[in-house]
C-alpha cells in the first residue's frame, strides 16, 4: 500500500547534522556477558553496551538547536514561569484545548485524569490497552476494555486504519454495563501496542458523536497524534492538500481532553501535560497535581524542560519533518519486507514489529519467543529492541492469569533525528542474518517477575 505520495522527490531529513555523540561496538562475547547480566531484559542492559538503541522512541529523540536555545531561556520560577505560558499557548493554539496542566511525562497526565474521572467499579473503554494507561486506569478501580477492530490484532491485516475503534463493541460495553458506569473513552492515536497504526478521522468524528450521545467522554492519547494526523493526510480522502497542523487541531476537537506524553511526538528529553477544555476537570487537575508533581505552572518538569517542550509542538506538525519521520520508519520496513521478514503490516508510524510467533514458531508463547527475540538481536549485533507480548501485557490483577495477547512481537522502534540510513541498513541485515539461523534458538523462563508493569524489570534465562 502507499502510504506517502511518490510521484516527487524522495524524503530526506530536512536538518543537518551539528553534534555526535559516539557509539561503541562490542564484542559477541561482551554481549553475552552483558546480556546474561540483564537477565535476557534489553531494558536492564547498561546503555554504553548498546551500538543501535532502538529500545524506544521516548525521550530519546534528537533536539534542535532552537529547543536547545530555548533550554537556556528557562525561567526557573517557583510559580508563573513564563515558559508555562508559551507551552499553554501553544497547546492552544496547536491542539485546541484550552486548559493545560504541565506533567512530568505522559503517565503523570494519565494519573491525574484517571483518578479524576474513575469511581471504583467503573469500565473504560479503549481502543487497545496501553500498559501505563491501562494500569492508572486499573490502580483507579476502574476494568479496561479493548474496542479496537479485530483486524488490529492480526499482524496480516492490511487495513489502513487499524487503530479505528469498532462502533459495535463500544455499543454492546454501554448496553451491558451503562453508560453511568462509563466515565471516559481512551482513544489512541496512533496505537502504539497494535504497531503504531493510526485511527481515520472518520472514525474519531463518529466514536464522538457516539460518547457524547450517551454523555460519555472522550480521552484523547495524543503522545502520538502528529504521527497519526501523516497517516490521515496520505490514506484518508479528502486531507492530501491540508496540512498536519490542522488535521491535528480536527482530530483533537473531537475529544474532550487530552494526555500527552512529550517525549514522543514532541521532540524531548521529558515532559507531559494534561489538556481539557472542562473547567471542572482542569480546577481538579490543577489541585491534584500540585500533590503529585509540583506547582500547576510547571507540573514536574523544569521551565527549561516546559520550554523545550513548547517549543517541539511548533516543530512536530512541520509537514516535511513527519514525512521524514515516517519515511525513515517505513525505509526499514521495507527492507525487511524485501527479504520476507515476518513484520506488522501496515507499517506503521514509530517502529517496525517483528512477529515473534511466525519468526520463532518453534517457541510456545508461555516461553517468550519475542523476549528471546530481542535478546538474540542484542547477542547478534548490539541492536536494543522491546519485547511487546506475554510480557508487556502482564496479568489480569483479579484472577492472577497471564493475559495471553494474540500479537507477540518485538519493537524496533526509531528516535526521531538520531540515526543514519546506514545505520537503519546496518539493522535489517542483522535482522536478516539471525532469521537466518533461527531454528537452533531455545525458549525463556522466567525466574523473576516484578509486581507492575514487569516487562521493565523482569529477569529470564533460556531453556537448554
Ligand atoms: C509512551 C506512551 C505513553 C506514556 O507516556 P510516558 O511519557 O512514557 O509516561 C502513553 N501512551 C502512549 C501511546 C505512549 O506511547
């Protein structure tokens, strides 16, 4: 499917490169002590040990000089910072609500609008869980269910809006427990743990008018909405002309808040904020956060951080930086796809999936095949990725079982400016050469398990 239009030019990075930061490569044998060490967690290895971090695209993305300027513009005020007021500005004016509590990263916002809204005893739909999202939403009392489409959960499906939410399960969720029992919707945009697939702006319009039918809200994730607010304008009719900044201001009016975690879409190091346009929720909020943050006027973070962050929403919706984006994600896919590597299709905003299941069918899903997957891309060439499967989806907290998800994948996901072509060559070969010699390669156990969100601090060690 195209996804970017191709009759000009080719994309290519609209900077040039100022500073390095030097990265080492290791030894195999360096590796495996390394990765031993880790307990065959990519997220417990010591980054110095990494050659290509592709751990995540949080917080790891490369500034600007205008975002590194604007860092030494803070106004470090204990209240009022002025660089407050350009972030809520530009919130906006860029996202359309008008109220803005600064958080110190996505989870922060999270925290707050689910102890806002969620009673105990209270369903919250979404389309996907996200591990922070749900577990804030669960610590709240609240049950979190999936809405998605089905075509979201097979890795095959080519539907080009794979994020959308299906109108009939979110209907049968307000006849079976009522829409009293439904504070909020979660929507996505993009769904990160579907593979980063969008959701249309159709889809957005109508999950609205439905909520708000039955006087439900509407809780955008926008971490990635610019991502998403691409994927509209080259696959949906009618936005190819329009710009990513507006069809990100339509895709925000159709909710009722926001939470935003900056270290994505945004372009820093950290940062978050809740944006709503009910005066009842942001006076709530704005008590709320001064226990669990800081002050209402910097929520966490540093004026600096709050500048940075102001400043990267200016920089996000530039359309040709998100082509950019986007086509540097979708040039590795290719590769891969090239060389019939089992990857999550449509290719979506942020990262390649590989399908650990069709890349390790040998390995039963209870002995972590896309954990071992990204272990054994550590051990080949220093490439850090994320498992996203049984681990990452953890256990229902009533009944104690492990959820079982129907994707198994691992995450190869980009920061945003930080690397080279050449190194995005140097991934899918390694990729390709580890496909290569699959079969020999065993299952986990795991000998240690955290009690949230384990997947950060799990320990594993392979069967013989
Ligand atoms: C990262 C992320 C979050 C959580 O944000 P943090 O800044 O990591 O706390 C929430 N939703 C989505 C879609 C994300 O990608």
């Amino acid at each position: 499917m195209e996804t970017t239009p191709r009759k000009h030019r080719s994309w290519a990075e609209p900077y040039k490169i100022k500073m390095v930061e030097p990265i080492r490569t290791t030894t195999k044998a360096e590796r495996l002590a390394a990765i031993e060490e880790a307990g065959y967690n990519t997220f417990l290895l010591r980054s110095k040990d990494v050659y290509i971090d592709l751990l995540t695209d949080s917080g790891t993305s490369a500034m600007s000089d205008h975002q590194w300027a604007g860092m030494m513009m803070g106004d470090e005020a204990y209240s009022g910072s002025e660089n407050y007021f350009n972030l809520e500005r530009n919130v906006q004016k860029y996202y359309g609500y008008p109220f803005v509590v600064p958080t110190h990263q996505g989870r922060g916002a999270e925290h707050l609008i689910s102890r806002i809204l969620i009673r105990p005893g209270d369903v919250v739909p979404g389309n996907m869980y996200f591990t922070t999202t749900r577990l804030h939403q669960e610590l709240s009392g609240g049950t979190f269910v999936d809405v998605i489409i089905d075509e979201a959960h097979d890795p095959t499906s080519l539907h080009p809006f794979k994020g959308n939410v299906d109108l009939a399960k979110f209907q049968r969720v307000i006849d079976e427990h009522g829409a009293k029992k439904i504070p909020y919707i979660t929507v996505g945009a993009t769904v990160n743990m579907a593979g980063g697939q969008p959701i249309s702006m159709a889809n957005m319009r109508d999950v609205y008018e439905m909520a708000h039918k039955h006087g439900i809200r509407v809780i955008l994730d926008a971490t990635r909405a610019v991502e998403n607010a691409w994927f509209i304008k080259v696959r949906e009719g009618g936005y190819r002309d329009a710009s990513v900044a507006s069809i990100l201001h339509e895709m925000c009016s159709y909710s009722d808040g926001a939470t935003m975690s900056g270290k994505k879409d945004l372009l820093v190091n950290i940062g978050g904020f809740l944006a709503i346009r009910d005066q009842d929720v942001f006076d709530e909020a704005r008590s709320m956060v001064v226990v669990y943050e800081g002050m209402h006027t910097y929520g966490g973070l540093a004026g600096r951080d709050m500048e940075a962050m102001a400043r990267g929403i200016v920089e996000a919706v530039q359309d040709e930086h998100i082509h950019a984006r986007i086509g540097q994600v979708e040039y590795l896919g290719e590769l891969l796809r090239q060389e019939n590597i089992p990857i999550v299709e449509p290719i979506g905003g942020h990262a390649i999936y590989l399908d650990a299941k069709r890349f390790f069918p040998h390995i039963p899903q209870d002995q972590f095949p896309a954990q071992m997957l990204a272990a054994q891309l550590y051990i080949e060439n220093g490439i850090r990725s994320m498992e996203r499967g049984i681990v990452s989806a953890g256990r229902n907290a009533e009944t104690g079982e492990n959820y079982y998800p129907k994707l198994e994948l691992v995450r190869l996901t980009i920061p945003r400016r930080v690397y080279t072509q050449a190194h995005l060559d140097v991934v899918a070969e390694t990729v390709v050469d580890l496909y290569e010699h699959r079969e020999n390669i065993p299952g986990l156990q795991m000998v240690y398990e955290p009690k949230y969100l384990r997947f950060f601090q799990a320990r594993f060690a392979p069967l013989s």
